[in-house]
C-alpha cells in the first residue's frame, strides 16, 4: 500500500521580525524561502536559524517585482505568511495613503499579488476584531475576497496550542483551494474525549532550555539581576505566582520600610495599571511575554527573567538562537508569534490541502461574501475549560 505524500509548502515571511512564525510552520513540515522585515537586530537572527532561506533587510517598498523574483529562484510560493498592520486600512478607497499602516498593509498585498499562493495567512492583535475596528477588518477580508480567496478569522489563544504562556492573537486564513477554512483544534487546557490536557506551565518550560549539546543559549544571568537593593529586598517578600497591583497587596507582603510611597487614593481605580514586582507562577503558564525584561521577576530566585527563559516560554526551540543586544532580543522574543502556535496552523493548512486533494473542483467554486456580523460571531471560540473538565482536572 502506499505511502501518504507528506504536504511540504513553500512560504514567504513577511514583516517576519526573529521568525517564531517561520519556526512554527518548519515545524510544521513546510519550507521557508524568504523572511522580510526592516529590523537588522531581528533579520540577522531570522538568518542564522533559517539557514535556507533567503533575507531581506530593508523598506519593503524597495522589494521589487524583479527583486522579489530574484530571490526566490523560480520556485512557487504556496504560502504568505505575516503580520502587517491593518489599523489604516478602511473600506473607503483605500483608506488614508499617508497612514504608513495602510501603507504596509497594501504591500502585503502586494507581494501577494506577485506571489500568487494558494493561502495567505495574517496575525494581528485581537483589538482587531473590536467593534470600533469592524470596517477595517470587512476592508481586510473584502481586499482578500476580491482576489479570489475565501476568508476565515479566529482569535486563537496559544496555552490551547502547548505554549506555556497566555497570549491571544488575531489569525486570519484565507485560501483559494478551500470552500471552508479550517482552524486548528486546542491540544491543550481543554477537554479531549473524557480526559482534560492541562496548558504547559512555566514550571515545565523552565525546567528544559538546554540544546541537545548541553549548551544554555541567550542566557545571562548576570544582566538578570535586579541592581537596585531596594527593589530586590522588595522582590524577596513577594511570594511566587504574586504581586503589587492594589494596595492590599503592599499591605500584605511590604514591610513598613519597603512601602512603594504610593497615594492609593489618587491612582486611577486604586491600582495599577501593571502588577509591579510580579513573580511568574510555577504551576500556570505564563502572562503574554513583553518586549523587555523589566515586566516579570523569575517564580523563586530574586531575579528577572533571561532571554532563554522568556523565550522558553514563547516555545522556542533551545536551539534558536537570538543577536543583538540584549535589549533588541527581549523586543524580538516579545513580539514574536509563538512557534508552537505557528506550527499548530501550518497543520491546519496541511490539513486543508489534503482536504482540497480530496475535492479536485473545490478550487472552482464562488469565493464567499461574509458579512462583518458573521465574520466577528465565528471569531471567538476559545474559552475556559468547562466545570467538566474543571472536575476532571482535580
């Protein structure tokens, strides 16, 4: 009996910063041709852990038709991938020229049009999907439809996907092979048949960050510590997993001496914004990773976290390896699309076109029209796990 052809895809990373979307989809079994951002400090690294691809480091209107061409050497390009801006885009004309959002929105599109993939794949902020940015997102789907693909949106929560962390994002799927778009089903911190998958914890994540040849990678422990005295005899009075954000919790952790000086009747809402001295929690994932080191202190040692660990915590790979200063590498692991993530849609993508393998004249019917109502009901479908599964984990 035959084997099954494994779905192997060429794709395009675009506005790629470090790669964790490319990671992702290699993960997957697909291939990375070309990563484009602007940011050295994030092409160099996008560079050195994707090895066959090619890079462009530059203004992205200056990637030309040929260029383009040039670069990828004749070889098709099945998916784009990308996280382009889109808050400038709106459904009259083309929205406001001036706005660079706009701007970088219109030459993903572009490179779309030269590239003609079968899927386009977008990531974006959830804020996308808010009531008040509805016209931009029907404008999104509307530049897509237009194009012959049919459009899905899902807001996709990465502790569902075996990320040890708490991180939503806005993934739009288009495909042209495809009636129905297919999203990836949670793996994790859901219900599985009568058995709950508990979400990867930090405690998990911080356990393994040694490359196979015993190395720890980006891990500086000495830029991880806390310089201030005071800040660190503060930090050893906060128990894992906790903080200062009201003033009940200065009160129950601060001795008199270590009080923050804080008015807790004028702060906005008597709290901050931001809980302040916040140890990471062992047994939970983590919140969303931040682009620098300062948000989050390590669950026991009386330290910040490094590099490798934030990154751990994104779920990349130990054996990705970020450049630049320490400061351009907390921006590139804090604005990265977490692999697992990606790879838990370059699945779904395998699995759409097995779908469409399937269906040899799925790729002749109507593109679809959404309305903007249909488009933003079918978006939310994560969600806590239910009591079921609440009982079934203790």
């Amino acid at each position: 009996m035959p084997t099954k052809k494994k779905v192997q895809l060429n794709f395009i990373d675009v506005f790629a910063g470090a790669g964790g979307f490319s990671c992702g989809m290699e993960m997957a079994g697909h291939k990375c041709l070309l990563g484009v951002d602007f940011n050295q400090h994030a092409m160099n690294t996008f560079e050195k852990n994707h090895k066959h691809a090619e890079v462009f480091c530059g203004d992205i209107h200056q990637l030309k038709k040929k260029k383009l061409e040039d670069m990828l050497n004749g070889n098709n390009i099945d998916v784009v991938v990308g996280g382009p801006p889109c808050q400038g885009f709106s459904t009259v004309g083309t929205g406001n020229p001036d706005d660079d959002r706009n701007s970088l929105f219109l030459q993903f599109v572009r490179i779309v049009r030269i590239t003609k993939p079968s899927f386009v794949v977008m990531e974006n902020v959830t804020g996308l999907l808010a009531k008040k940015n509805e016209q931009t997102l029907k404008a999104v789907f509307n530049k897509f439809e237009s194009m012959g693909y049919n459009m899905g949106v899902q807001v996709m929560s990465a502790e569902q996907h075996g990320v040890p962390e708490k991180r939503r994002r806005t993934i739009i799927i288009g495909s042209k092979l495809n009636s129905r778009i297919v999203f990836p089903k949670a793996s994790h911190n859901t219900v599985i048949g009568r058995s709950f998958i508990p979400p990867v914890t930090v405690g998990e994540a911080l356990k393994k960050l040694k490359t196979r040849s015993g190395k720890i990678l980006n891990h500086d422990l000495d830029l991880a510590q806390v310089s201030n005295k005071l800040d660190r005899d503060r930090l050893k009075r906060i128990p894992e997993g906790k903080g200062i954000r009201y003033e009940r919790d200065e009160k129950a952790y601060l001795t008199p001496r270590l009080k923050l000086g804080i008015n807790w009747k004028t702060i906005r809402e008597g709290r901050f914004r931001q809980t302040k001295y916040q140890r990471l929690d062992r047994k939970s994932p983590s919140p969303t990773i931040m682009t620098h080191r300062h948000s989050y202190y390590h669950p026991i040692e009386h330290r910040y976290l490094t590099q490798r660990e934030a990154a751990a915590l994104q779920s990349f790979p130990n054996n990705f390896e970020f450049t630049g200063p320490v400061s351009a590498q907390w921006r590139q692991i804090g604005n990265a699309v977490p692999p697992l993530l990606g790879k838990a849609i370059g699945k779904a993508i395998s699995a759409m076109v097995e779908s469409a393998r399937k269906e040899k004249k799925i790729s002749r019917k109507k593109t679809t029209i959404q309305s903007i109502k249909t488009i933003r009901e079918k978006a939310f479908v994560y969600g806590a796990p239910t009591l079921e599964a609440a009982q079934l984990q203790k």
